[in-house]
C-alpha cells in the first residue's frame, strides 16, 4: 500500500477515562477510493475511535497521520479543514432551521459578499436527488421524520466535498430501498477518490458495501480483513467473541383473539382509510418505505397524533384516545424510534426513567414509595440483563442496546395488552438485536399482541406473523408469514404490486 493511497493511518490508538479503557492499542488504515467498515458490539470502541478522528477527543496514545502526514486534531474544526465530515447516528442538524441551511450550515453560498440563497437551494436540490431523497430544500428540517433528517444528515457531510467521510449507522432510520439509494451514492464516492468509514450493525449490509472490514470487540482491535474474504456468521461470531446462532428467532405461540382493530383510521394527510387487527400472542409487522406513514400511524394510535377519521377498538370496544395517557388507560404502550428524544430521559436514571409511566401506583398519599420503585428496576434490571446491573446508574451512560431494554422495560411496567415498537432494533449491535427480539418473543408467548414497525428486512420475516405493508399513507391487506419474502414486500412498497 503506497503512502499516496493511503487515506488514514492511525497508530496504538489508546484512549483511557477514568476507571475505563476505552480503547487499547488500536491500529486502522483506510485507502483513498474504498469503503472501511468498522463493526463490534455497543462498547466495541467504535465511537470513542471515530472521536479520536474528529478531534472531539485527544488519544491517550498513538499517532494519526493522513495522507501520510502526521497530524495531532485538538478540536472539530481541526478535523473538518483536514476534509475529514463526520454523519453521526444521532443528529447534528438545527429543527428550525430549512434543509437547505442545514445543508450549507456554516458554509453558505455567496454572491458578490452576500448569502446566495438560490444557489443554496439549487444545489441543495441535486444532492437530495441524487441521494433519491424526496426532500423540499425550503422545507423546515424540524416537520421532517427522524428518517428524513437522517438523509439530511448525509446530504450535509457529502456536500462538503470530504476526503474521508465517517458515516455510523447511516441506514438505521432508512429502509431498504433508501439504503440502495444511499449505497449508489457511496459507490460514486469511492470513484470521486472519497475514503469512506462505515460503521453499522447491520452485518448483511456491510458486506454487501464495504472492501474492508475491521473488528472491535472491548476496546481492542479483533482482525482487519478483506470483506470478500468472510462470512456473515464468522463476522459475528469475532464481534461478540461467541456464536449467536439466530438473531431474529421466531418464538412459537398460540395466537388468540383481536386485541387492537383499527377501522378506516386516517388524519387526511399522513395516512387514509387504514384497517387492521392484531391479536393475542402475535406480532403483526409493519413495514414500507420512509415517509409511507408507519410512524405516523403508530402515534395517532397511541394518541401522540390526532386522527380525524375512523375509530380504534381495543377488546371488541371503541375507545377515545386523545392522549398518551388514555392509551395507556385502554392498555396500549409505545416504544418510539427516536430513543434519544423520545424514549428516555438521559439526565435520570435508569431507575427514574423504568418508573416514569407509574409512578401513580407506587405512590402513596401523594409520595412515590422508593422501595416499590427499587423493586421494579431492579426486577427488569435482572429480567433484560440491562448492563451495567445498576439501576441508579444515569441512562445516557449505557449502551445504545441496553437503553431500548430500559424503554421496553418502563412501558411493560404499565402492564399494557398492545405493544407498539417502532423500530425496537434500531442502532443496536447483534447480540443486544437477539436479545431484544428474545424478550418480544417470551411476551407474545404470555399473550401480548405486538405490532413492530421495522424497515429491515430480515427482522420483519424472521420474527412477523402477519405483515402490513405501507405506501403513500395506504396500507396494503395483511400478508401472511408463509407467503412473505424480500421480493413481495418490496413490490408492495414501491407500487410493483398492487396494494
């Protein structure tokens, strides 16, 4: 490998907090023109050494050197005039701010000295076409979904022209076809010369776009190998240090009657005329592609959202759901997708945030009883093998797999009937992904009725009973799990299919 090629070179990269060392002795080269994916478990040491690359922090030990010059990155922007752009999983972008400010933010146009904000939305215009986002550039970001931020997101980082471009979890809020999209745009990147990091969990398509993959497990560098040159179950088993032989295993369970029925359920503009049930002891899917109204649909349901038609029926009885807690009341509970946001309170503990939609029937005469509260932590605490075993710990410390069993966890303490998750796996590593779909399976198997929305897959047929598929707010007849496949789903989605 020539220097001139020769993107990245970081050298014994250590990284040590107090109490912990994230990161020993690790070793990563990236070439010019090629796709490097990053893969490990959460804890693995992937962001800590993409932080370390950003100059967001200063290593222990070791050198950086690119394009084979040494280089010491004190600060962010160090990093960004070295052509270095980060697309993190969780977003940087500003909700008030339109697509096309986030796009040029901090480099806007200019035209004899002033803001050329047509040439921000012409330009803005054919990077979102050629990402195949459906995005308007003078839309405000913060009207968006989490998925088209997520698009946002890459347009921002790929409109500064990078030299090495670091993208974590890219396809985490995309769904298949967005991803296709995303990976014409990374090979046209590779011909610009573009060194690409990728990072993901998502095992299948990290083979299917990366040349190199390099493994982390515990802060250690496991091999760096051609991806032609292993498989999907060898990728796993050097990651999580142990086999996992089924990552999204089909628990069996006797399924019952309707617990949910949606009628004609519209909100005249996200969704219309929807109609489905889901029954005790079965996961009904709930796929499609981004912006086709899944999670609108999951919000008007749980009252997050309102809808202006139709009705929701819940043990053959309709009910009124203007609000969370009547959702609750009528037993439905809801996981979201954007954790960060909406699923946790980083700031509290695991503890604080387990107990939040009950804390009226742990208290009593008005005072929450902290011995109740202690139980209940510590009993999901034990039953998810939420690590580290510390219910006071503060959420925002764990992993991104052990703060969605912790939102699992807070609403089955509400002892819900329905559950719906919206994209349950979404940025967790393989083994929490098993884990996760592990205690799915034990509460269908106990009677619960799970609707899961989830743009994977492999996840939808692994673990589904019946799949809906959505489209432009519509929403296809159910499909059962023996006449699913990857090719039926798609066709419903993109309209090959009739709906």
């Amino acid at each position: 490998m020539s220097a001139a090629a020769t993107a990245l070179r970081m050298r014994g990269i250590s990284k040590t907090f107090p109490g912990v060392k994230a990161l020993s002795s690790v070793n990563l080269t990236v070439e010019f023109g090629r796709v490097h994916a990053i893969v490990g478990e959460n804890g693995a040491g992937k962001s800590t050494l993409m932080k370390v690359l950003s100059g967001t922090y200063l290593p222990t030990t070791g050198t950086t050197e690119i394009a084979g010059v040494e280089v010491r990155m004190r600060k962010p922007a160090d990093a960004q005039r070295l052509g270095i752009r980060m697309v993190h999983q969780e977003l940087n972008l500003v909700p008030d701010l339109s697509v096309a400010e986030n796009v040029y933010l901090g480099r806007m146009p200019r035209r004899w000295g002033l803001a050329d904000k047509a040439a921000m939305l012409r330009e803005t215009a054919v990077i979102l076409d050629e990402l195949g986002a459906t995005i308007d550039p003078k839309a405000r970001l913060g009207d968006l979904s989490i998925s088209q931020q997520q698009l946002v997101e890459i347009a921002k980082a790929y409109a500064a022209a990078p030299r090495i471009i670091v993208l974590d979890e890219p396809t985490s809020s995309l769904s298949e076809h967005e991803t296709a999209a995303l990976f014409r745009i990374l090979r046209k990147m590779k011909q610009q010369g573009i060194a690409i990091i990728y990072i993901s969990h998502r095992v299948k398509e990290v083979l299917e776009i990366a040349d190199d993959v390099t493994i982390l497990r515990d802060g250690s560098m496991i091999d760096t190998r051609p991806a032609d040159g292993i498989t999907v179950a060898e990728m796993i088993r050097l990651m999580v240090g142990r086999e996992v032989t089924n990552v999204f295993p089909k628990t069996p369970s006797e399924i019952g009657a309707p617990v949910l029925k949606v009628v004609a359920l519209g909100d005249s503009y996200n969704f219309r005329n929807v109609n489905f049930e889901v029954r005790k002891g079965e996961i009904l899917g709930l796929t499609g592609l981004v912006g086709a109204g899944r999670t609108e649909l999951a919000k008007a349901v749980f009252g997050l959202a309102r809808a202006t038609e139709g009705r929701i029926e819940v043990d053959g009885k309709p009910v009124v759901i203007g609000s969370p807690a009547a959702a609750v009341r009528a037993g439905i509970a809801y996981v979201p997708e954007d954790r960060k946001d909406e699923g946790i309170v980083p700031s509290l503990s695991v503890r604080e945030n387990i107990s939040l939609p009950v804390l009226r029937k742990l208290s009593r005469f008005g005072r929450v009883s902290m011995t109740a509260d202690r139980r209940l932590a510590d009993k999901y605490t034990k039953e998810f093998s939420i690590m580290p075993p510390d219910p006071e710990r503060r959420i925002g410390l764990l992993s991104g797999g052990n703060q969605q069993k912790a939102v699992l966890s807070k609403w089955l303490s509400a002892d819900p009937s329905v559950l719906l998750l919206d994209e349950p796996t979404r940025g967790v590593d393989v083994g929490a992904k098993a884990e996760i779909h592990r205690i799915i399976g034990e509460l269908v198997a106990g009677g619960m009725a799970v609707v899961m929305i989830s743009s994977e897959l492999p996840e939808v047929l692994g673990v589904c009973d019946r799949v809906i598929v959505m489209r432009d707010g519509h929403a296809s007849a159910p499909v059962d799990r023996a006449a699913l496949s990857e090719e039926k789903i798609m066709a419903l989605a993109t309209g090959e299919e009739a709906a």
